[in-house]
C-alpha cells in the first residue's frame, strides 16, 4: 500500500508538472505551487526506503535500517544529537553480504543481495538490500536529497549575499560568492565533514570526501592533488565550469544531482547550483565528454578550453522547476570533482 500511494503521490505531481510546463509562459509564471508541491514530495532515502522496502548500499559503506533510522543530521549537529535507541531487534539473512547492530546500523562485507529484517512491536518489516560498487553512497545519497530541498526551499528566490549559507559558513557579515560555501553547507547538512584541503589524507582519501574551501579554484587544487578531478559525471559529482572568453578555469562551481548517459559519450546532467543571479538555482544541459578539458592543467597556456555544453533537445525538456537555457553561450564543463568513489 505504501508503494501505491508513493507512486500515486509521484505520478500525480509529475503530471502536475507537465501540464503547467505546457502552458503558456504568463500563466505558469507563478511556480510557487510547484515548488511546495515538489518539497512536500520530496522524501529522505530512510523515507525512501521505508516507503518501497528496498534499499541500495554502496560497497563497504554503511547505513541505518530505514524503518528505525535517526534520519539526515548534520555534521555539526550530530555530537548534540539524541539518537533515541531502536525497539525491537534486527537480522541478516546473510552476514557474508550485510551484518545488522543491535542499533540498526547495516554494514557491507560484500556485494550482494540480502533480506534484513526488523523485528518491531508491530511485527517484522523484511528489508531487500542490494549491494554494489555502483550503488550510490548513503553520505551521497543524503547531499543530493539536500541539494534537493534547499533548491525547492529557495523556490529561486533573490538571496543577499550574506545570505543563510554565507552566515552558516563566515559567522560574520561576509558580502563574497558563495557558489563554493553553498556546495560545503549542503555537505555539512548531508552528515558529513568537509575538510581543508591541505588535511586531506592524498595517499589515502575516504571514499567520500567534501573540502572545506570558500573558493573554487581551492576546490580545483585538492580534488586534482587527490587525483579525483574527472572528465565523467555522476550524481554527488561537483561540476567547475571555466569561461571560454578569458580562459578562465575555475568561474563557478555547482553539484550533479541525475546523470543520464545519451550515447558516445554524451551525458544529460541536471545540477543544483548556489549563487546563479543571487538564487539557488537547477540546470539541466547535454555534456560531451569528449571535449574533455579537466586534463588542461593552468600551465597548458597553448592548451584551449573546448567547449562542451549544448542545450537538451526540447522532447527532454519536462521539469518546469529546471533551466534548460545554458549558462552562458562562453562557459564550458571544467571537470568534475569526484566527491565519491
């Protein structure tokens, strides 16, 4: 029943959504409507999980079992948080795929697939997890849900530049972009800890890593000293994007939500994106990876930016809530920083 409703509840406000994008420009001008209606769906991969009895984990990664989870706490808030303790137990199928804490915590050994089963007061809830190398992790699961609710929360509404995200990170009055601070708020918010990149282990980086730096071209020099600064997108990616005019590598920075592969190479990528016209704001663009420009290092003078963005083909075009206009006809992809492997 719960899937039911879950897919009614989707089906219904995507049909929303396509109807008012059909419409003319001045009557769909108001969004408000669909931004609340898409928040109000918008649900954490514990409600996910609760809502479908399944649930993915990445290999060697580790996550509450939905039904008793404490949900998504921040990093800063998770010393002061009560966590309250689980009623009733828990069991694994299979220990070899997936052991289970008496807290609820789930933790990989190996792929696979396995039933956990939560033994609660009003009866067992039988979990099928699904384990893979592919399988998103649970911290990247959690930015992405964030990104998510900060974009629909903002609802692309004009923010000061000592705006909530600025004020989080500065702790003063502090009028700078803030393309960078949004990135590491939404990470914080997600449960983990973004870091300086100078205390980033670079022999041995964790499989999920944020850093810490209020600018983009710091964002650049760690994930490129990690060795994770990609040609390839995929969702909790960050994305640098460079400005084709002056050459300029490090213009602005925003975070990959949905990746869809198009064929040879090309990539349908839809991000979220902190200070765009002063607003947190959704993009969707095809990118051609192969026009790669995260090799072209800042002494490649001779070296050109390609460019590698173009529009999505109007069929493709079905979020109202999503631009679909490029940037700029002069900024191209930079490269991705791998925040997860």
């Amino acid at each position: 029943m719960k899937q039911l409703l879950k897919r009614t509840s989707l089906g219904m406000l995507t049909a929303c959504l396509m109807l008012c994008f059909a419409l003319p420009a001045s009557a769909a001008e108001d969004l408000t409507p669909l931004f609340e209606a898409a928040r109000q769906a918008l649900l954490t991969p514990a409600q996910e999980g609760c809502a479908t009895d399944t649930y993915a984990l990445h290999t060697g990664d580790s996550a509450y079992v939905p039904y008793t989870s404490p949900g998504v706490i921040p990093y800063d808030q998770q010393e002061t948080a009560e966590i309250a303790s689980p009623v009733g137990s828990f069991s694994s199928a299979d220990e070899s795929i997936v052991t289970v804490s008496e807290l609820g915590v789930m933790t990989v050994v190996v792929p696979g697939q396995v039933d956990v089963t939560y033994h609660g007061p009003e009866g067992d809830r039988v979990l099928s997890v699904t384990v893979a190398d592919d399988n998103l992790p649970e911290a990247i699961k959690n930015y992405i849900y964030i990104l998510r609710r900060e974009f629909y929360e903002v609802q692309r509404a004009k923010l000061p530049k000592y705006n909530q995200y600025a004020k989080w990170y500065y702790g003063r009055k502090n009028e700078v972009g803030w393309c960078s601070v949004f990135t590491i708020y939404c990470a914080n918010a997600a449960g983990t800890n973004p870091i300086k990149k100078t205390e980033v282990d670079v022999a041995n980086p964790p499989m999920v890593q944020f850093l810490r730096e209020g600018q983009v071209g710091n964002q650049y020099d760690g994930f490129w000293e990690m060795g994770r600064f990609v040609g390839v997108p995929k969702p909790g990616y960050l994305v640098i994007y460079a400005e084709m005019n002056n050459e300029y590598r490090t213009t602005h920075i925003g975070s990959v939500i949905d990746v869809k592969e198009l064929g040879e190479g090309k990539y349908a990528v839809t991000t979220v994106e902190g200070n765009m016209s002063n607003s947190v704001k959704s993009y969707s663009y095809v990118y051609d990876s192969n026009a790669d420009n995260h090799l072209v290092t800042g002494e490649d003078k001779k070296v050109r930016l390609q460019n590698n963005m173009s529009t999505l083909p109007e069929s493709e075009q079905t979020d109202p809530l999503v631009q679909y206009t490029l940037h700029t006809n002069h900024w191209s992809v930079f490269g991705f920083c791998q925040t997860w492997e």
